[in-house]
C-alpha cells in the first residue's frame, strides 16, 4: 500500500523544512514547470490539471497560472496543509489540495474532483509508489482522449525495484535484505541487457553462490549496501531509478504509445549517500 511513504519517507515530519530544501537541492522545479507551459503552450488554457504527489505544490501551484483548475493530491497531511497555506497565501482560485491516498478512479469522484484530466503530472513520485505499473495504469484510466502525462524521474537501471545481490550464507541477513517489492511480473522493467539471452553469461542475481566465479564483496560493500538502504528507508524509496524505455514499453501496452523527453542535469546538493546521487533527471510526456 502507498502508505508506506508515510511511513518511511517521514514527509508529514519533512514538511515543515521540505521547501527550505527545495530551495537548494530541487532547482530542477522551477526548469520543470518552464518545459510543461512549453509543451503545453496554450492548450493549457483550458485544461483541467491532476498532480499525483503534489508535496507543497512547488509544481501544481505555479502551473495554476497557466490552466484553468489545478487539482493535487498528496498522502501526506502535513504536506498538503502547506500547499493550502501556500494558495490562501497567494490567493489563488484555481488550485484545490486534498489529502488522498488515490487507488481507483472512483475515489477522486468521492471528493468531488473531475474523473477525467486534460494532463496528469507525477513529479518525482514514482520511486515512492511501491507498485509504479499500478499507478501507470491508473493514470491511462484517469486521462481524456488527447490528454498528456508528465511523468518526470531518476534516470537509473529500470528495474522499477531496488536490485540487491545477496552474498551472505547467513538467513537472517538475507532476509533482512529482501527487496521490498518485486516487478518482475510486471511491465515496468529494465530494458534486457545485451546478454540477457546468452545461455553462457552467469546469472548471478538469485544463484549468486552457485554460478558466479567472481569473490565475495568486502566488509566495506556491504557496509556501503547497508546504508544506501537505510538511506532509502529514510526517504521512502522502492526504486534504483527508471529507464524511459522501459516506462515507455510498458505504457504502450496501455494503450500510451507516444513519448518526447528532456534529460535534465543530476540535481546539485544532494547528499552523496543518497540512493539517486548523481542520477540525471528525465521528463517524460507521454500521450
């Protein structure tokens, strides 16, 4: 359930300072918001606008200039509390917060919002879902004919899950390590590597002790290992980041076949030991 991110991304305690980070380290908004008018030019006039992952509405409440209603949504409380200061602040008429945990169409009708949308932006969200197809598929289901999605991420393997080789004879340790959630089964995957169908490359991922004639990782990797996963427990993260084409293939089995991207530089004073230090940042308008 995406109530985990509450839970391990602690946003409702990050809310309080989350700007005064954003200020820093998440520049790449206002670029961001600068691509999606760009883009959208003046059909944004009259649309009708969904952000999935709203936070303080750094991206919803600047496009609110541009489109006739912006609606948010957040699983945070504190977080939207502060993208509606935010809107009384500013006196803005056409941007509406709500505190959601948004599975199914049908709850967006329950609070009063529109069932269908012109354009959907999720912003930086996706590696926080724990099942991002699911959350694909809903926003094929929640967007017009014609409408676009803004989907803008980390630029990583693809996987749509965190990878973690187990080199431990130790069970508990191993299991202390399982990954959180799998794709496999899925459609949001990374693309096959050239030797995914090479019969003679050991797959180490699974039969690690069995096949790889590689040594065993230092003290020092698994400390590594360690801390990046804490680190992602810290900020909530499922994922090592998304491959465009993979998010395009699986799209297109949604019936989304069309995608343009713009790569944007890795985000400047991220802490190195964050899971995406380093990671270039793509935005992704698929429709």
């Amino acid at each position: 359930s995406q109530v985990n991110i509450k839970r391990d991304g602690n946003f409702d305690d990050r809310a309080e300072n989350y700007d005064a980070q954003a200020a820093t380290v998440w520049k790449c908004h206002t670029d961001i918001v600068q691509h999606i008018i760009a883009k959208g030019e003046a059909s944004l006039t009259d649309a009708v606008l969904l952000e999935f992952g709203c936070g303080t509405g750094n991206i919803l409440l600047p496009l609110c200039q541009h489109v006739k209603h912006g609606y948010g949504i957040d699983i945070s409380t504190n977080m939207c509390e502060k993208a509606r200061e935010k809107i009384q602040a500013r006196a803005i008429a056409n941007a509406t917060v709500l505190e959601l945990d948004l599975q199914e169409p049908s709850q967006l009708r329950d609070v009063n919002f529109p069932p269908l949308y012109d354009w959907i932006v999720c912003c930086m969200t996706l590696h926080h879902v724990p099942d991002p197809m699911s959350k694909l598929e809903l926003f094929t289901k929640l967007l017009k004919d014609g409408g676009t999605l803004v989907l803008v991420e980390f630029v990583g393997a693809g996987t749509g899950h965190h990878s973690h080789e187990h080199h431990h004879k130790d069970e508990a340790h191993q299991k202390s390590h399982t990954p959180r959630h799998h794709l496999e089964s899925q459609k949001v995957e990374s693309a096959a590597p050239p030797h995914a169908n090479d019969p003679n490359h050991a797959h180490n991922h699974h039969h690690h002790q069995e096949h790889s004639h590689e040594p065993p990782p230092s003290k020092n990797a698994h400390d590594d290992d360690d801390k990046k996963q804490a680190m992602r427990d810290i900020h909530g993260i499922f994922s090592d980041g998304f491959s465009p084409q993979a998010i395009q293939k699986a799209l297109e089995s949604l019936g989304r076949s069309k995608m343009e991207t713009i790569e944007l530089p890795a985000l400047e004073g991220m802490d190195e030991d964050h899971p995406f230090f380093g990671l270039p940042v793509t935005i992704m308008f698929v429709s």
